[in-house]
C-alpha cells in the first residue's frame, strides 16, 4: 500500500484536529479544504477569518468542515486560561506582559493550543522559520522523558522505496548519545509509515576501516543505540555502500543483520544529513517529505517555507498520525 494510503486507513474516524497557525496562506487553507473535504481530520486554521473565506472564495475553494479561528476575538476566559497556563509553564521566565506578548505570535498561541489539549498537533513553517516553529515547541510542549534533544527526518520515497533519513533539520553536531537518540526516533518514525525499521549509523568509515573521533562517536551511538532499544535492528559504523548494496556488505560487514539491506539511515551531521537527502532528492530522484520533528511530547511539524499544497496535505496526515 502507497505509505499516505496506509496513513489514511489509520485516520479515517479518529477525528484528530490539527491547527494551522499560517491559516492565511493560500497553501495552508487549500490543504486544509482537501483534508477537511477528504474526512481525514479537521482542520484549524488561524487568522482572520473575513480574510480568510474572501481568498478561499476567490480561489474557488470550499471551506466545509474548516474550522477558522481568530487569536484577536478568542473569548476572555479562553485566553486568561491559556495567559495562565503559559505564565505557569514558563516558571517565572517571564513576565505577565511578556507573556502577553508571545501569545500575540501566531506560533506561540497554536503551539498553547497544543499544549492545552484543545487540538492534536501543530503543522506551520510554510511563512515562519524553523527557529519561531521550533522554539516554542521546546519552551512549551518540550522533549519527551528521556530525550535530550528534537531531530528532524525526512521520508524518502520514489516507487515503492522508502527510507528514513536523519538528522537532516535540527541539530548541527551531534555526540554519541544524541545520535544514538537519534536512531531509536527514527526507527519509530519508519514504524509510522510502515517500514520495519533497520538502522544505520553512517560514517565515512565501516566496522574501523578508518580511524578517528568522528569514526568512533558512530561506534560508540551504534552501542548506546542498541542497550536503548535491544530489540532493534541496528549497526554501524557503516559506509552507505555498505548499508544499502548487499554484494558490498558481504565484502566489508559480513553477518550483519542490516548492512546491506538498510532502510533508515542516521547521519552522524547536519552537515552530511542534508547534504544527502538533497542529493538523493535532486539527483536521484526520490520524494523528500518532512521534515518529520522527532523526539516531542506532542506532534508539531516544520514545514519547508518553499512547500507546496501537496506538502502541506501530506505532512498534515502525517501529523495527525503522530497523534494516534
């Protein structure tokens, strides 16, 4: 089954509401309309609404099933609880009126609605940057026990191909535990889209064909990776060659149970993340769709601010399955 039919079976009748905080673009509130129109969720788009039905309408789209809700008119008490309950969670890192303040960010205010339980998840980056989508997610909503730190991964498809690779959004550098954090993230995220996971833990290097500290931080993830999560299928430090072609997994790891057959692939740098997810994107011709924020304790997503409709309607599913 096509992975977003897989994620529409496991929708369809769970109602799950997802806010749009950029619910004025034209991108968002197209999306919002199929999703609504496709019975997947509901969508919750913020801003103002006259402005909103106007564009809608001149675009010929139809908002049925659309939720639109305006920060600027949200009732007294709706928002006094939400002031509180920001104030509250900040623990005296900021003022009333500086409370007051972020909640008048579209960002911030859906991210509280997150937090309250009023909605299911969060899909924005498509006007915002990845800093104002991010930073408050950590402020408010904040890692899951356990976890020091988000990653961002992206599915990888083209036919019937898929992959997970990561970190290829959030963290610059990452150490041994980070990235064997990392690993067990992205294999629940494989899990979501159907893809029993195997993992490997990229490196210039296989099982200490080459020496040094980055090698070794990779050696040291894969271990800390593998007392984490037991039952996992993963290994490393691999060559990508060596995680994807059987004939060269047979050469350089024999008798590894994921070299050459691997499906999730974790990069030891932004750096060698992002560079390779393009590559794969642009020369090799697979679908790049996330990035998929890893590592919440409620799921909010990033979205590229060069994405299209189909972006937006795609990560919204994938939100909302999140949330199951």
């Amino acid at each position: 089954m096509d992975v977003f039919e897989h994620l529409k079976s496991q929708l369809s009748s769970q109602d799950k509401r997802i806010v749009f905080p950029e619910g004025e673009d034209e991108r968002i509130f197209g999306a919002a309309a199929r999703l609504a129109h496709d019975g997947l969720l509901t969508p919750i788009l913020l801003g103002n609404e006259a402005k909103i039905k106007a564009a809608a309408k001149q675009d010929g789209i139809d908002l049925t099933g659309v939720e639109i809700m305006d920060p600027q008119t949200y009732p007294a008490a709706d928002y006094q609880a939400m002031h509180t309950a920001l104030l509250e969670r900040r623990h005296g890192k900021n003022t009333p009126e500086q409370v007051d303040a972020m909640l008048k960010d579209v960002s911030y205010f859906a991210t509280m609605l997150v937090y309250m339980g009023k909605v299911d998840g969060m899909v924005s980056g498509a006007v915002h940057s990845t800093g104002d989508t991010v930073r408050p997610a950590l402020q408010i909503v904040k890692t899951k026990p356990g976890i020091k730190r988000i990653s961002g991964a992206f599915l990888m498809q083209k036919g019937d191909q898929r992959y997970i690779f990561a970190d290829c959004a959030i963290n610059i550098e990452l150490d041994a535990p980070t990235m064997a954090e990392v690993a067990v993230e992205s294999a629940k995220t494989a899990k979501l889209f159907g893809i029993d996971p195997r993992v490997a833990m990229l490196s210039f290097s296989t099982k200490g064909s080459a020496k040094g500290e980055m090698v070794t931080k990779v050696a040291e993830a894969t271990k800390l990776a593998q007392e984490a999560d037991p039952e996992l299928a993963v290994d490393g430090e691999l060559q990508f060659d060596a995680a994807i072609v059987p004939a060269v997994a047979e050469l350089k790891a024999p008798g590894s149970k994921v070299a050459g057959h691997a499906n999730v692939f974790v990069f030891p740098s932004l750096e060698a993340g992002n560079i390779g997810y393009k590559i794969a994107q642009r020369l090799g011709g697979f679908e790049a769709i996330g990035p998929v924020l890893q590592g919440l304790n409620a799921p909010i997503a990033d979205l590229s601010r060069g994405c299209n409709e189909e972006d937006v309607y795609k990560v919204a599913l994938i939100t909302a399955a999140q949330a199951l």
